[in-house]
C-alpha cells in the first residue's frame, strides 16, 4: 500500500480533473456563488498526522455536517431522553420530508434530517437566549478543533432565515404536535445559525476527532463523549447520515459520514483517522459529488472501510 | 478482557434467565410451535475457533437470513446489473411493504425487504427450473458451512406457500412493473423455499464466515466473492438488514447483520467473528428480542463492534 | 332551450369533428384495437323516449362500469354489511392504487375503484361457482336493459387475465387482511368477466334506467332497488366514479356517472334521463375525454347538473 | 309529506333528545367553551320562507364553512386562474393534512381543506393590507345574508392564531412551493379572522341562499356569480366539503355542504333551499354529528336529495 500522504495527494489531483462536477446547491445565493471547481480534502490519522490538499484550508459552509457536534451536544445536555423527542432509523426519504412527521406524531426519524436537527436545536436552546445557545456550538466546535478562528457566517444565517420556508413548515408542524418547546424563530434562529457554521476541511477533521478515538480528544486527552456514545453516534451517521443515500454511501465508501449542502462530508474511520472532503456540486441526492468519490477511493486504497478486516487478516 | 468462551456462556446463561422473551411469530403453525424458551447462539472466530451455546445446534428456521446466501449467489450471477432491479437504500418501512413500490416503479429499495429478495429469487431462476434453483441455493449454504445435513424443511415451504397471500401480491405488483421475469408461482417457489432453510446457529455462522474473511472460504481458500463485494454485503446488512429497526440494531449492537422471523441473526464482526444467534421471540419490529439484546452485550464485552477502534487504539 | 333530440344530434357531430381524441388504452390488445374515431351517444328519458346518435348501437367493453351493476346485485345479496368490507369514500389516488389498502387494513376506500370492484366480486361469490356467479350478473344487466343480446367477450376476459398482475396484486393483498373469502383466482375470474360486458351505448343506458327512476325497471315497473339505494348509489357515482377525477366530472359535468377504461360512461340525471356515451380516448386520469365533453354539453345545454335547479326555478 | 314546517320543528325535537352528541372542538378555549346542548338549525325556501328551530338565532363560530364565501369572492377577484393553484379533486385524507402536498409541488387538492382555503385567503390579499381583506369578506357575508350584525369574533381569530401551528407549517411549506404570494403571517391573518365569523343558522342559510338560486341574491335580485359557477360550488361542496367524510356526507344527506369545526353545516337544495344547521359535537371525522343528522331527516322527509328525482317523477 502506498503511505496514506500520497494517496491523499493522488486523490486530490483526480478530483481536480474530473469532468463531472455535480450541480452546486442554488437556494441561497451564499452558497450559489461558490465555485464547482473547488476541492479539498484532510485526513488526520489517530496519531495526529495530518495530510491536506487542494483546497483544505478554504472555510465552506459545513451546513448540515453540524448536526453531528449539534446532536453531541445536546446528547450531553438531555442525555438519552433525546431519543423520546428524536428516533434513530433511516428514513427512506429526502432530508426536508414531512411526510414521514404525519404519520409518526411528529417524532422526526432521526437527527440528520432536518426536522430532527431542529427538534435538537430545540434542546439546545433550553434555559438559554438564542444567542447563547448559538455561542456554545461555536465555543464546542471550536474546542474540537482546537481552533478559535472557526467562525459563523451571519450573510449565510440570513439567507437561510429568509428562504427557509420548508423549515419553518417542519418546525411549526412538530410544534403542532407538541414536539417543540420554544417559538418557531427562536429554534429555528439556532438551527439556521449552526448550519452557517464556516469551517476549512482541516478545521472539521480536527473537530471530529473523538469519533474515532473513542470519544476523547486526542489534543487534550478529554473525554467529549463515552466510548459507548462515540460508537452510537458513528452508528446514526453510518445509517442515517446521507439522506436518502444512506445506504449508498455504505455501499461504496464503508464509513461513518455526514454530508452538507455546502459539499462538505465529514467521515471516520474508527482508531485510524478523521477525515473531511470538500466539493460544492452534489449529487441527486444532495451529497457532494466529488466528496463521495475522493472517500470511495481513499478507503479503497487505504483498507479503511469498517466492513473490511483490514491488516487484522492480512491482505 | 474474560476470553470469548466465557462471554458467549455467560450471555447463554443471562438470556436463558431472561423474563421478557418477545412474541413468537404466528402466521404459520410451524413456527408458531417454537418454543420461546430457545435460546442458541454460536461465535466462529477469524481462526476458526468455535464457541457454542445453549441451542446452537438445534436447527431452526433461518426464513430471511436466506437473504444474504440469495443475494451472494445472484451477485454470482448476474453481476451489479442486479442493482438496475434492486436499490440499496433502506427502506424505513415495514419488511413486507408494499407503498414504496407504487412510487418507485415497482423497484424494491433493497435486497433484504421481501420485494427485494423475491426479485433476487426471480434472478436465480434464469434457465432453471424452479427444483433447480432450489437445489442451487441449498447446495452453496451446504458448501459455505461445509455440512451437507443442512435442509430445507418443506412443511414450512408449504406453509408459507399456504398463507403467502402478502408476498403474493408484492410479486405480482413488481410483475406489473416488469420486475419480475418468471411466472409468479415459480419465483414464489424459490423464495419460499429458501426461507425455509432450517439450519443450526453452528452452521449458520459456519456458512457466513466468507462476509468475516474478505470473501474467501476459510476452510478451503477459495473466494466466494471479492473482497470488495464482501464489504458491500456487509454494508447492506449494517443499512438494511433489519427491516425499519436497522437504525436500531446498528445504534445499540453496530455490526452487519440480518435477521429472519424465526429468530435467527446473522452478524458479522470483519476481521474477528461470524456469529449466529437464536431466540424466536421477536420484538415488535419483527427481529429477535433476545438474538438483538445477546449481540449487543458481546459488542460491548468485545468491543467488536464495527464503530469501535478496539485494540487498535488500547483500551 | 332547443329539445333534447337536436341537442343530442348536435352533440354527436361536434364530436365526430374534435381533433383531440385521448389516447385509446392499450394494455390488452382488444382495447388497442378498437379506432380513437368511435363516438357513441344514448338519451334514454324517463318517460322512455329515447335519443341515439353515432356509433349508439356498437357494442364495447364497458369495463369499470360494469361496478355500479355488480355493486346494486352485492348490495341485494348481503345489504349493507357490504359496508364492512369497502368504504365509500373517494379515494384521492389512481383506480389501481395499492397504498390505500396498506394504511388501511385490506379495506378498499370505495366499491369503483379496483380493489373496491374485487372485493364486491369476492361477494357475488358466495355460495356459487365462478360460472354461476358471472352469469348471474350478465342476466341480471340484461334483465335491465331488456336485451338478451349483450354478452360477455370473453377474448376480452382472457386478456384482462393474463396480464392482470396489479389487479391480481390487490386481491392477493386483500386476501392478506382476511378481506376475501374465496381463491383468488375465483374472484379474479368474476371480475375480469364483469368487466368484459359488452354492451352498446343504447344498452347501457336502458340498463341504467332504475338509477334515475327511484331504484325501478320502467319497463316491469318492478322494483330493483329501494328509492333510498338508487339515491345513494348515485351519490356514490357522484364522489367517486371517475377515480381521481371525480372532482373535476362532478365539477364540469354535475352528473352521477361511472367511467370505464373502455371508453364508455354511464350518467344519470335522476328523474330526467339514463345516458351513455362512449369514445375510446382517455384523458390522463384514465377516463373518456369526447365521452365526458359530450357529457359537459348535454347538461349545459338542458340543465340537468343536478346542482342546477333547473326549470324549478325558471331559467 | 308533512309541511316543511314542521319537518324541522320535529327533527329539532328529536335532536334536543339525542343521547349521543358527538365531542366538541377543544383546541381553542372559545370552541371548548360551548355546551354540546346546542343545536340550531335553518331552512330558509327558495321563495324566501324561513324555518327557524332550537338554537337558530344563536351565532356561532363558522369556521371552515367561511371558505365557501372566501372561494365564491376569490373566484370573483382573480376567476379561473384561480384552479391553477388550487385542485378541486377530493383529498382522501384529512382537514390538515400535509403529506399530499409533498407530492403534488404545493398545490392543496381542493379549497376546502386548509390548505386551499389558505391559498384563497392569499388571493383575497392580492392589492390590500390585511384589515382590507378581512373587512371585503365580512362585506360580502353581510350583503349575502343582508344582515350588517354578522361580525368576526376576535377572541376566535386571536385564540386560532396562536395555537395554528399545523396552519402555520401548511403555509410555510406551500409558500417553499412558490404558491403563497404574501407573508405568511398577513395570509394566516386573513385566514384566521375569516375563520372567526360568527353567525346564527338564520343568517348562514340567508348566506348561502345564492347557491340553491342560480348566483342570484333573492333579496336584490342581483347576480352573485354565474349561474354556471353557482353549480360549480355546488360540485365541490358535494365532493370535497366534508374533508374525508365527503363521500359519507353525499351517501347519507346527498345535498351540497361544507362543515365547519365549530359544528356548523350549511347545505344547499339547489331550486329548493338554503340550510344551515349548527351542534358542537363532532362525528370522528371532524363534521357536526348532530347536524349531520338533522340533515339526513331533512332530506329523508322532504325528498331534496339531489339524487333524487323526488317530485318530478311522483313519489
């Protein structure tokens, strides 16, 4: 196997020539503006190493990859009453259905999509204003990453509260069944402010650390999370985090993943790295194109899929 | 860590101790005789050491867990033109589901709902007469297990026959689509009978070690399937191999598995163990209350779990 | 207001030279076979004069029609428990839809959609022979029509059988919920006969006399069905006879009416007239498009909209 | 028969003594406030002879029987183009449903469900501030019923739109669907004052009197709409004005209606009468149970179901 840096750069190089880019995301005008040419790509392995490339020092707009440090969060707040207000299946449909919320009583099927991140921005607003709710998602994901340059982008949070109508609908619809504790616009304030999260491909690989170190920070030795819990929240991303591609993505890349709008994918692979890819176009359902490919092709070089024994039995 | 010999006869023993057992499927007669009380659960680790418990060589049957046996063989087959009549996404529905076909063009969302795996069975129909194919499948899960007692238990086949009225329709349905290439009674045939496979927890994780050991046959060497394919196989079982409890069983046990109404479960622990277990008390997803709690508390005593680091990282 | 008679002839020429026709059905070859130039029209009155203009006298397959006769014969054998096995509800979705079925238990919405049509059949069953109970309901259609000539096609019949899966998928699906008491293919041979009457448009609208004269046979004088049936099977007609076009045959045309992929439409304005028309085309909901023009002009042009008060009022 | 008369005067008595008396409306506390007691009902003749009985005079909160009057203006306003954002088929499922919106790009099924009407009360914004458009709807019921004592009760429209999350989330959504042109709230606005209009059985009936004649005003003699467009209501009051329990409504009554949730009902003998009847408690489908009933009698002993030949053909 070649050492992991020039996979790494290899990678990087084919993205940057592929023909096929995928379709940038144009609801807001933040995110239309970015260029489909972009790609980034860092993976930080468990003993720190880290290998960056192409465009992996760009902040992007990690957008519903922050549903991941949201839900952690509130796991840490609330504890696993999360789960009387959130389920933990795939949903079979698209990230901003509200089909399924009709007739599951308004009990969204799991945190990834939007209506559950909102029923966890929801949490996270108890007890506080808006604003500090808001505040303690950066201070935590900057502590992930070690980072406090790590910014939100307010023209992005605009945007989204100016054209989020289908979550507004989500939101008020959970309401309606009692599964929303605070006004629609406050929740819906921290939801839009924590998907305008600005963070380079090495700033996200950093803050997702813990999930393939057991749930510590491999910085400080901290634990952020138990073991039991870092593995659980590896689990929801393996099923749940792609949408309606879900069972793509374990399909051909074999890791625990987020994507965004924005083309971001956080991605871990359990006790060998964190790792994070970036490219705006997506792919039909959503996931980005080039992001989806770059981990298809890292875990194939690298044996890193969580299906694969991997050096365990020799290759 | 207690060696695997005695977690597996420790969890033996809390789960014959165990008061809530779940309800035992009912809706042929020879399922619904199965006593309850059965528990077996057989591990087979990477070298081939075995560790049995209570009933594990009792033979049961293995209904849906033919799926991934069906599935293997018509990937053999038919290649990945497979996936143009089967998706891979989980379905967020119910095993028997009809709903999703009318929106999806009589495609099935994966090859473990029972849509999916009728259309597998219409695959391994192709130039053969219904006994043939039949004799296909029970002939290679002989080969995988390495143990020619194993058969099919025909007064199951026939009741499932009797009262399949719900797969009746699902076939028929994907017939309407075109999705089916064979008269509906002969594809039922095949389907039916190979869920009536009877098979002992031993030589059900005997027969799955290929999904452990990157494909091959660890008694003879041979490749059953590529080690990329064995990854895939593995990653459908993590997304969809549990009907709408996939999320579930991934969240709390977090290794691939698939589970029939008979109580068996097939999980797959890459690199470390093939392991089977049995209790046909179901919970009220349809998957083995006791098989799902025995598995989940060998992850945690094992740390097999595919989201864990395990020794990689020291623990 | 110029008398029926021209409004009819009138009527029929206007027809004969409208170039949009539909798409004539083609999913069994009878059907496709038959010219997109046919266009037939009966005015039977209810003093018994009648009004025939175009292709009146040409027998055709009257298909979905044939449920508001199946359902008056039901409807006499088991009364209204017949309402404990359909419901009489439109059913917002396509005549073939299966989704309905799975939220709600095997129970069809209404008794003019498919399934709705299967079960009713399922109910003519009772106590008989397939043979008997087609043949009771071809004399009884005959007996109302006065005309031992109609007669079931029975090419028709076979075609509709051998390609009938989705039909076939209902059944076997209703049988699931315990909602048919007979084989399937009992049932299914009933249905598929009924839907192969054949009959002309003059036929089916002497047929249909008892619809608009208070549930009796002009002819006899004898009572079919109670004042109080004939009353709601017109309402039925009226919510749910044109599929998921009901709503708009209620809003263009204002009659109870039933439509039949054939291409024929039996109307009834109570006290005025039994109508039949007949073209081949469909429009995109699956119902006569000249068939339901003919429709909107007749009643435009006598104001018999049974929301129009007509001559009560002066005009 | 027995006068009209005494018709209502009997059913009114048999009313006041039915045991079973449906639930009443709790989401709000204005509607939770009235006593299942009341029942109310008027029938008001084509040539002007009015019927009162039991609580006739008592205004109560009309709710979604406003949306005929919002319907007839809207389609004055903006005509036709009105159906290109609005069905008029039925919607097979409930008053708030959201699920076939997802499907159908925002375009409600009918304007009679909430979605529809909210769709209207966007249209009747069209050029105005809020307090314009609710102050042209009060107009316009005043002049229909000639009764300028008819107001909108504000502790209503406040208690509505505080609670009217599920409101909200249809608004929201069909607003991401382009199909609402206002803010939300200015259309919610509208919606909820014009759902707020109290009025007695006597002066709904007076109200509705345009249905049952032609468009016309019988006091003025004025044009209301067409004749042609007074049918047309007519239609979808039929199909679509009792929600999911429509198709029960045409079956039982078989008169044009629309319900409301404050247990109002107006009906429409089109040549005949103008009805309104009004008791609180609610059948499961959310239509007046008591009311429901006065109607069936009514129509029972009066033969004024549309579908019914009554006096033309003898009876």
């Amino acid at each position: 196997m070649p050492d992991i840096a020039t996979i790494v750069r290899e990678i990087a190089e084919e993205m940057a020539a592929a023909p096929d880019r995928g379709q940038v995301a144009t609801y807001i005008p933040p995110l239309a503006a970015v260029s489909p040419r972009r790609f980034g790509m860092a993976v930080i392995e468990a003993d720190g190493t880290a290998h960056l490339a192409g465009d992996a020092e760009a902040p992007f707009s990690i957008q519903s990859v922050s549903k991941v440090f949201a839900l952690t969060l509130a796991l840490g707040k609330v504890g696993d009453q999360l789960w009387q207000r959130v389920g933990r299946e795939p949903s079979g449909s698209a990230f901003n259905s509200i089909v399924q919320l009709e007739t599951e009583s308004g009990i969204p099927r799991n945190p990834f999509i939007n209506a559950g991140a909102i029923v966890v921005a929801d949490m996270l607003l108890a007890g506080h204003a808006p604003r500090e709710a808001i505040g303690e998602i950066l201070r935590f994901v900057r502590a992930l990453a070690g980072d406090d340059t790590i910014f939100i982008d307010e023209a992005v949070a605009r945007a989204e509260q100016e054209t989020g109508y289908r979550n507004a609908a989500l939101a008020n619809y959970m309401h309606a069944f009692g599964n929303l504790a605070h006004p629609i616009e406050r929740t819906l304030g921290v939801y839009f402010h924590q998907c305008a999260l600005a963070m380079s491909c090495r700033q996200l690989a950093l803050a997702g650390r813990y999930l393939m170190a057991r749930g510590r920070n491999p910085d400080t030795g901290f634990s952020i999370v138990s073991p039991q819990r870092a593995r659980r929240i590896n689990a929801l991303m393996m099923t749940c985090g792609h949408y309606d591609g879900s069972g793509e993505f374990a399909y051909r890349v074999g890791l625990p993943g987020k994507s965004g709008v924005g083309g971001g994918i956080l991605a871990v692979a359990p006790g060998k790295a964190s790792i994070a890819v970036w490219s705006p176009g997506l792919n039909e359902r959503g996931n980005s194109l080039l992001g989806t490919l770059a981990l298809e092709r890292l875990v194939q070089r690298t044996g890193w899929s969580v299906f694969d024994p991997g050096a365990d039995l020799g290759r």
